[in-house]
C-alpha cells in the first residue's frame, strides 16, 4: 500500500508540476469542524450529493452481514455480532451528520483492503484515524483542492486487490451446483446495479431452496 501510494503521488506531481509550487505554499490553519442541526426536506433526500452513499450504507448485506462474516473468518479469536456491528454503526451515523459527516458503515470492502495489505489489529485504524483527523483539522483546503490529483489508476489497483480479497470467500461455497448458479447471477447483476443484483440473489436462492427452480 505504501509503495502504490507513493507511485500515485510522484504520478500526480509528474502529470501537475503545480502541485509542487502549491506544497510550498501549505499553510497550516487550525479549523474545528462546525456543529449543525439542519432542516432535511425531501429535496434533500432526492438531489444532495451527500445522500448518495446512503444505498450502500444501508444494504444490511455489505453493512452488516458481510462484515460480521469476513471478521469472524479472519479473526476468528475476536468475533463480533450482527447486533453489535447495527448499533455501533447506527451511533456513528446518528453523530457523524452533526458534524458535517455523510452516511458510513463498517464496510467487508474496507475491511478487505486493509487486510489484504497488511492490517492485522485494531491498531492501522487508530493510525489511520489519527491521520485523517490530522489531515481534517490542519489541511483542510489542501485536502480539497488535491486530493482527486491522486491517479485513478492507483485507485483503481486498490480496489482491484481488495475486491480480490473478497472473492476468495468463493472458496467455501461447496460443491452444490445451485450455489453456484446464484453466485454467478449476483456477480453479472452486479456489474450492472448491485442493489438489483442483491434482489435477485435473494430471490433466485429462496427459488432454488423452495424448488420453484430446478437447476
């Protein structure tokens, strides 16, 4: 993770040499995040960038179900329940929107990645905390302004490795010829929509369960 990092950022300096001049001109401001307690309209809800992750933060499937599995399996003298991982990310999304926050969940996607470079303890996301933390409180217009300067390419990669991480599970689907069918299915959906896809994997596999599809 470190290396790729520094490739994207020698990438962005390569393809923006203003980046360096910008650098240089870092200035370094204390700036609190503003508490608010604004009025939601249903406007809102339909048209306001923020609300966009909310479909992914809610899907139980990736939130919360998918989570709790991927951390039973790697770590399984540290497990976790369904319960456990709702309410703590129903408190952090009761807390995080005072403060300016959008819509998050635990993530199986976040906890692949870490993994699958190197996190092993709690500890990488304390790390990770304290640096963007750090990063939100005292370069705040530098992290704006340059951010998306980082290569999608490299992006890309990490995702790629941690989508990786996550298709291993496939490894204990077990020999049933239906499992595989709505594996199959849910991964196609899902190039398309993953909530349509989420649908149809539940409704394929009650099917085949319930012998209204005979594969």
């Amino acid at each position: 993770m470190f290396i790729l990092l520094i490739i994207g950022v020698a990438s962005a300096v390569i393809t923006n040499p203003q980046i360096l001049s910008e650098l240089a001109k870092i200035h370094v401001g204390f700036s609190m995040p503003i508490f608010s307690l604004p009025m939601i309209t249903w406007n809102d809800l339909v048209t306001e960038p923020a609300f966009h992750p909310a479909p992914d933060t809610t899907d139980p499937g990736n939130a919360v179900i998918a989570i709790t599995a991927e951390n039973n399996e790697h770590f399984p003298d540290r497990p976790v329940t369904e319960k456990k991982i709702a309410v703590s990310q129903g408190i952090m999304n009761l807390i995080s929107p005072l403060f300016g926050g959008i819509p998050m969940c635990h993530g199986a996607g976040g906890m692949a990645g870490h993994v699958r470079f190197g996190a092993r303890t709690g500890g990488s996301l304390v790390i990770l905390g304290t640096v963007l933390i750090l990063f939100a409180l005292f370069f705040q217009r530098f992290c704006l302004a340059h951010l998306q300067d980082l290569p999608n390419a490299i992006l890309g990669v990490i995702l790629f490795f941690a989508g990786s991480e996550l298709a291993i599970v496939v490894k204990d689907i077990g020999s049933k010829k239906a499992d595989v069918y709505v594996m199959i299915i849910v991964a196609a959906v899902a190039m398309w929509n993953m909530g349509a896809a989420f649908l149809a994997g539940v409704i394929m596999d009650n099917a085949l369960k319930r012998e209204w599809l005979k594969i």
